[in-house]
C-alpha cells in the first residue's frame, strides 16, 4: 500500500520545522488558530508601541537571528521595540480587512495578493516618498517594487521574493534512466512509469484545498506559462487575457491527468489537502515532483518531518531544481511571489510605521532572514543581500526566479472563488476538463468590469 508513515501523518495538521513555520510563507492561508504569538494584538493608540502583525518570522524554537536583527534595528530607527501579534496569512488578511479602520496593526506583513486587497479597501498609506529616502533604496530588484506600485503609488516595501519551481527526484529519474520532463506529456508518461515503479513513492502532488493560497498560485503558475498577464489593463478596466482552451489545457494536464484519470499521476486519496500533504510529503519522500518556494530547502526538522537526516539527504544530494513542464504552445513561466510590509493608513504612528517598515525591509535585516531560514534568502529582493544558494542543485531557482510574473493589481478574491469549484470539479472527475475551460472562461470574462 502507498500510505504516508504515521508520524507524518500526525504531522500534517500544521506547520513545523526550521524553515517550516515561518517558510510557510503564502501557503499559511491554509492554517493557524489566528492566536497572537508574540506581544499582542490588540488595541494600541499613540501611548503605546506600534504594533506590528506578522506571520513571518519562525515559531519553531530556531534562534531568532532574523527577529532580533530586525527589533534592533526597529528600536535604533524609532526608539522603541514595536510590539507584535502573528498569526497565519488568511487570519491576517480577515483580521485587516474588517478591522484596519481602528488603527490597529499599525504595520502589517503579507502576501502580494492582500496588497491589492488592501488598496481597494482604502487601508494601505502610499509609502513611496518616504521609500526613495532610503539610502539604500535603489537597492531593491525593479521587479519588485513594480509588483508592490499600483496606479504609480508604491504600497509597500518588498522583503522576500521566490517564483514557483519544478522539485525533482533526480535519483529516481535517474534510476529510471529518464530526464527532467521539459513538457506536461512527457511529465505524465514518466510519472505513471513512477507510479508502476515504486509501492512507497507517488509521482505527483498538489494543492487541490478549496480556498488553498497555495492551491491558487500553483494554478496561476500554469496560467503564466500562456500569458504574462491573466487580466490586462482596458482602459480603465481590465480584459481577459487567455483563451478558453488554454484554461482547459491547464485544468487537463494539471488536475484531470493527476487526479480524475483512468492511470492518476497523482494519488487520488489526496484530493482536496494543501501545503501541509504537499511539502511533507515531498520532505519526507512521499513524492517524486512538487510545485514549491525556496522555503523547501531549510524545512530539515519539526514535527511534519519523520527522518531529519533522510530529509536533508533528499534535499542535498537528491533534488534538482527546473522550470515547471510545459503544456502545448506554453513558455516558461510562473508565479512570482514578492512578500511586502505595509503601513495602514488609518494608523495614528503613521510616520513610526513606516520606520518599521523600513526596518524590516532594510538589507541588515534580510541578511539576517537568510541566516535563520536560508531558503528565505535563496532568491534575494535587494541587490546588497547575498543569496544562501550553495547548492549547484538549486542554483536554477534563480533562472526560474527571472521568469517569474507578479500578480494584476486586481480584486483576485472573485477569481479565486469560481477557479476552486472548477479545479475541484475537474480533479474529482465531475467536469471534463475543457467544459470547465469554457465556462470557467466565460465567467472570467464576465468580471472583467467588475475587478
């Protein structure tokens, strides 16, 4: 029987590991108790600290190099240690949304999706002339501060940065005799010849979890191997820019293929789990390829992981890193992923939040992040910081990094509705794949004027 041990199935309810808990980064829409666990998170007026809400930093009992770094440089900018509540992304963002007006967080991480989310709910201050004060602002990767600017107003300062990649079992294609697949034909042919192969090993996951970040961004991955842009500017709206037939490719090769065919390349008892079955699994030997961040690679220890030594001989001696495979009249591409730090509008200690901002963002404290979770730094968002790649294995992330595309400053949260019913519908075998293509194409088209 192909099943997870079960010690990695206790694991699987949370994140865990050094690198695993604060390396959740976008995936942490998908857990947490929205507990606080670090200062508080609550009311704060100009008495107190300024707060600050985060899930970034680790809560794994690593050393807190990057923490420490980063409130020492947050008490020399402002004079004072802000105080801070964490917790995991789709907490955040609820609890940002509904609450900014108070005043409270008065500083805010997140994901480049909740930015936009934010500006159009009139929460995030423009921080750009204060951001081109910085002396080391002209530091920051272009790309970067372009996802961040909307409508010529810069939002917010980029920290992190990774674009989704292919992670290989290079032994067991190797042990095959077969070559990182380059197309998504091939990529299924030599994953069902792993499926016949292996008792203990699956060719393939990936997040099929309605509501998943993760889930979502590993779909727009596939959309920007046809597209650069899903939605383009129109004017002052926007228009759909892919067909009806390259979404039902997508859905084809990447849900039905995996899942919902007669031969799955994936493991159906699977269907609907997210990052917390994905990266584990892989970490632990379960999968042969995954979708996944730079996170991946300091993710050795915790509860999620059965073997530390066995993970980091995967990880060290056995992954390779490559551009996700291709469907038919698709090109490299995929989803980058820029993390900001913002300053809510609506705070009274504007001005100190953006001093914390710049805190957090400043080259010290990035450097910092990549000695304390390595995979953090692997693909760095300021030229000052070196990247933590030593490994020649992984090394291709930074070519996969270059081909990476920031999300349309749209609303994405109506797009990301419809796309989970018809994922989920074509991965469990409700939908042909190309009927799903057309409607779902219809339905996008028909927010076009409502984004």
């Amino acid at each position: 029987m192909k099943a997870l041990g079960v010690g990695a199935a206790a694991g699987l309810a949370g994140c865990g590991g050094t690198g695993g808990d604060g390396a959740a980064d976008e995936m942490g829409g998908d857990t947490g108790d929205g507990s606080t666990t670090s200062g508080d998170g609550g009311s704060g007026d100009s008495g107190n600290a300024p707060l600050f809400w985060n899930y970034a930093f680790p809560n794994d009992g690593t050393d807190p190099i990057w923490k420490d770094t980063f409130l020492k440089n947050a008490e020399e900018r402002i004079g004072q240690e802000p105080r801070m509540g964490r917790f995991a992304y789709e907490d955040l963002r609820q609890k940002f949304l509904t609450g900014a007006r108070t005043g409270d967080p008065d500083v805010i991480e997140g994901v480049l999706s909740h930015l936009t989310e934010y500006v159009k709910a009139d929460h995030l201050e423009p921080i750009g002339g204060f951001a081109e004060g910085l002396p080391w602002y002209d530091g920051y990767v272009q790309s970067a501060l372009d996802a961040l600017t909307y409508r010529g107003k810069l939002y917010g300062l980029p920290y992190n940065g990774n674009a989704r990649a292919f992670i290989v079992r290079q032994d067991i294609l190797d042990e095959l005799g077969q070559d990182v697949p380059q197309s998504a034909s091939a990529f299924h042919e030599v994953g069902r010849m792993i499926n016949s192969e292996y008792d203990d090993i699956y060719a393939y996951h990936n997040c099929t979890k309605k509501g998943s970040v993760r889930a979502f961004q590993e779909w727009m991955s596939h959309v920007y191997q046809h597209t650069d842009q899903l939605y383009v500017p129109d004017g002052d709206s926007w228009k759909l820019n892919i067909t009806a037939d390259q979404l039902g490719q997508i859905f084809d090769n990447w849900y039905y293929q995996i899942y919902a065919a007669d031969d799955p390349v994936g493991d159906p008892d699977t269907l609907g789990t997210g990052w917390q079955v994905n990266d584990p699994g892989y970490l632990n030997g379960r999968w042969a390829f995954i979708e996944c961040g730079t996170w991946l690679r300091g993710w050795t220890s915790g509860d999620n992981i059965n073997n530390s030594e066995k993970t980091k001989d995967i990880l060290n001696n056995k992954t390779l890193v490559g551009h996700l495979p291709r469907g038919e009249g698709a090109s490299k591409g995929t989803f980058l992923e820029v993390k900001p730090v913002m300053v809510n509008t609506h705070s009274d200690q504007k001005e100190t939040a953006k001093g914390i901002a710049a805190s957090f963002a400043s080259p010290d404290t990035l450097t910092a992040m990549g000695e304390d979770a390595k995979g953090n730094g692997m693909t760095p968002v300021h030229k000052d910081v070196e990247s933590t790649i030593t490994n020649e294995n992984w090394a291709p992330f930074t070519d996969v990094f270059k081909t990476g595309r920031a999300l349309a400053k749209i609303g994405w949260g109506q797009v990301r509705s419809p796309f989970y019913t018809y994922m989920q519908q074509v991965a469990y075998g409700k939908t042909d794949p190309y009927e799903a293509g057309d409607q779902f194409h219809d339905e996008l088209k028909s927010l076009a004027s409502e984004l």
